[in-house]
C-alpha cells in the first residue's frame, strides 16, 4: 500500500486530499499514476499535466522513480512565488 497525497490547487480541483493504493514492490511512479487514472478517469487533466510535481517520501522524483509499498507520494502543482 501507497499513501497518496494531492496538495494545493490540484487538491481542490480533484476534491481529494489523500488517499491509500495498493502498490507491488517494482512500482514506478508512472505505474502508481496509472492506477489512480483507471480508479479516477476524471483525473485525467489534472494528473497527466506536465507541470504536477511529484516528491516521494519528501523527495522531488521523476516518474520513473521506484515506488515501495510504505512510501508515501505527493502530487502539487508547480511552486511559484514572488
């Protein structure tokens, strides 16, 4: 099992703040968004952005990083600031 979380405006847009994913130990990040797109098809425009960050464990990965059952994964919109 995953911990995902959806942070910020993606959160609200998605109107889900985490959620729990079965995961197999040879998962990839890309294979973990998958399988939230088949659960969440309505997703589709939020998640495949290609500016949504994702951090595993608190570390900005790309999505073929590794994903172990246990981690967590987050999911955000770009940072901007000012």
């Amino acid at each position: 099992m995953v911990k995902v979380k959806f942070f910020a405006a993606l959160r609200e847009r998605l109107q889900c703040a985490e959620l729990d994913i079965d995961s197999q130990p040879s998962d990839s990040v890309a294979e973990i968004r998958h399988r939230l797109l088949q659960q969440h098809p309505s997703w589709r425009r939020e998640l495949l952005d290609n500016d949504v960050l994702c951090a595993k464990n608190f570390t900005f990965v790309d999505l073929q990083a590794a994903v172990n059952p246990g981690d967590e994964l987050a999911f955000f919109p770009p940072v901007t600031g000012g």
